[in-house]
C-alpha cells in the first residue's frame, strides 16, 4: 500500500520533486472533461466536475479524512479531527441554513438532503462505521485515496461499489423498517431555534474533544497549523482548519449549482446497476431505481454525484503530483487485501441503508437540518469503535497520532 504523506517532513518546500507526468495528465483531463461535460451537458455541469476536482485537491492537502480522526480520538483520545469537523460544520449551518429556509439560493430552487430517521439509518451507520476502519476510509476519504495513489483504496473503492449494488438490490427490505417520517429542523424548528440548538451542540462536541484530550495528554493538538513542517498552499499539507472551511465554501457552491447538497455514494451504486445492465441484468425493474428507471442507461455525465466523484479523484491525483508523492505500490498484503474487501462491502451496504455516508448523511445531513444526520453521527462512531477493534486482525495499524493521510 503506497502512504498517503503529503510531503516529506524534514524537506525544504523547495526540494520537492512533483510528479510532473501524473500532475499533466491529471489536469489535461480535467480541462477536457469540463469542456466535454459543457458541449454535451451543460456549463452547470462542468463546473460541478470542476468543483470536484477541488474538492480532491482540498481533501488530499488537508488530509481531511474522517476515518483517521475518529480512529486516532478513540485509540489515543487526540481531537484536533474532530473539532475541524465541529468547526465545518458550524460554518456549514451559518451558511446552508437561511437558504434552506427560505427554498431558494440566488433566484433558484434548493433542497437539502432529509430522510427518514429510523431503523435502517442505525443499523446502515453502524455498518458503514466498521467498514470505514477496515477498508481505510470513509466515502471521500476512498475518493481522495484512491486518486492520490493509493492502490489498496482501489480495492476499497470496487468493493464499496459492489456493497452499494447489494444494497440498492435489499431496498424493499430496509426500507420498511421502522422509521419516522423525513424531518428538517430548519423547516420544522424555524431558523432562529435551528441554528442556536446546532451551534450549541457543535460547541459542546468540541469543547469535550479539549477537555478529555487535556486530561490525557496535558495539552491539545492545533487544527490552524501544521505540526512539524511548514504548510505549503501549493504543495501542502494544509492545516485542517484550511481543509474545513474550503469544503464548507464548495459545498455550497454545490448547493447554489445543483439545488443540493454534496452527496458521494449515490454514484456507486449507479456505476455497478449500470454494470449489471451492460450485463442484460434488468436492473431498472428494481425497486430502487423505480423512480429514476432513466439513470440506469443516461451517460454518467448527466449524473451530478457522478461527475463530481470522478472530478475529485482527478483533483486528488493533482495534488498528490504536486506534493511528489504519487507512487503507486502494488503489492498488497493477504490480510489487507481482506480488510478492504470486507471493509468496502460493509460500507457500500451501509451508506445505502443509512440513506449516505460520511458526506450525504453526515456532514451535508447535518447541514440540510436533517433528523437522521443525528442518528448517523452516533450509530457510525459506534461501528468505528468496533471497526478499530478488529482492524489488528487485518493487519492495519491503530495509530496513536494523527499521520497526513485521510486513511
């Protein structure tokens, strides 16, 4: 498994050697999609496969995993991930909120994503909380991985997809669950009460995050700055706080450009059904797809998730160029190998019940205001705990300090 470093530790910035083949490709595909995705589809749609490429860009600079930063809180009691995350998310509301209010951003109609809180959420989150320790990252974080180099993300990523068919295929099933209706606090609540309430419980995550890191260790790790090495905005890494607040400011150019929120892994599950129907697979008569039969044979680059996902593994290649660590190892270990074949099933099947993963049910659940974005949060750092119990038994370190990488 090649590391997902950003840049060497005790090397001057101006010593480091980019990738400059990958980095061109990467970039040259970039501009030729964009101005394939505009002459075929439209300008909106280029620009959110532009705004995906700098999402993988933010996300491999700031080593804005989830996965690492629950493993690290949990194992060692470090909170710097978390409280990035507290903080994103509290920029997030400030913004998504008076528009998800009123309906409309700039003249134009938006929605946030709010589901139904129930059974299915619990039991997808957790799920996909062990998957995210055994397979080694989240839903962005095997986006970003992957594209940065890093080959055992591969297999994650394939897996991740076919978990996501098995779960669009068990639809009827976890859908009848127990469950209560969809619910927005925003719409529900009122601004006013809606912001307060989440602001308030953001403050608390963070706060106890410095008190429990403070009674461990003495002293609390920074998300303004880099610890060791200089940051660098060209070839990172980027102090988390950076990483945050630039995904907070492109999700909600998402929102403004397709009248919702970020989302991932409602593509996985399109790019596998598409493959059964390649197949002659009758894909379409599924109960999952009733409402959307059309996806199924549409080219992917009328699918928003879809083009943003490829624009991300895009951006992230870019920047792992950049910061000269694009060397892909091929060798796997057995068990690490196994690892990412469990670990990727286990979150494709549970980003499908729990309707999204660690961005369409958690961070932009959150910020659409949505009740089951709260069921997530807890049942998915329950699945971490147990996923970073067993991931010894596959081999994968359970590190005690945060590494710059997203895995």
């Amino acid at each position: 498994m090649s590391s997902l470093t950003h840049a060497h530790p005790n090397l001057p910035l101006s010593r480091i050697q980019i990738n400059a083949v990958p980095i061109a490709l990467a970039s040259l595909a970039i501009l030729a999609g964009a101005l394939y995705i505009f002459q075929t589809v439209s300008l909106k749609q280029a620009a959110l496969w532009v705004i995906g490429a700098l999402m993988g860009m933010t996300l491999y600079f700031a080593s804005f995993g989830f996965t690492q930063a629950w493993r690290v809180f949990i194992a060692n009691g470090r909170g710097a991930g978390l409280r990035a995350q507290m903080a994103m998310l509290a920029v997030g509301v400030l913004l998504f909120f008076p528009f998800l209010a009123q309906g409309t951003l700039f003249g134009n109609p938006v929605n946030g994503f709010v589901s139904p809180a129930g059974v299915s959420v619990l039991l997808g989150a957790f799920i996909f909380g062990i998957g995210m320790q055994l397979g080694g990252g989240c839903a962005s974080g095997t986006l970003f991985a992957a594209g940065g180099g890093n080959t055992r993300m591969f297999v994650t990523l394939f897996f991740f997809i076919v978990g996501s068919v098995i779960g669009a295929y068990i639809f009827p099933w976890w859908s009848a669950l127990p469950a209560f209706k969809a619910y927005s606090v925003v719409k529900q609540w009122g601004l006013a009460p809606a912001l307060i309430s989440n602001l308030a419980v953001f403050a608390l995550i963070a706060w106890g995050t410095v008190v429990f890191e403070k009674r461990r260790h003495g002293n609390i790790e920074p998300i303004g700055h880099v610890l060791n090495q200089p940051a660098s905005f060209v070839h990172g890494p980027w102090p988390l706080i950076w990483g945050a607040i630039a995904l907070v400011i492109l999700n909600f150019a998402t929102l403004a450009l397709a009248g919702r929120p970020w989302g991932i892994t409602s593509a996985f599950a399109l790019w596998g059904s598409q493959a059964l129907h390649a197949f002659g697979v009758d894909v379409a008569t599924w109960a999952f797809w009733s409402k959307t039969p059309q996806a199924i044979t549409d080219p992917i680059t009328k699918d928003i998730t879809s083009v943003m996902d490829i624009g991300i593994m895009l951006g992230a290649l870019v920047a792992a160029s950049a910061a000269g660590k694009f060397a892909p190892v091929w060798k796997l270990p057995l068990r690490s190998l196994m690892g990412a074949i469990t670990g990727g099933l286990l979150l494709g099947i549970g980003a499908r019940m729990a309707y999204g993963c660690n961005i369409g049910a958690y961070f932009s659940g959150i910020l659409s205001g949505s009740l089951h974005a709260w069921l997530w949060v807890p049942a998915a750092f329950a699945g971490n705990v147990l996923g970073v119990y067993f991931r010894p038994f596959f081999g994968l370190a359970v590190e005690k300090t945060p590494r710059l990488t997203g895995c």
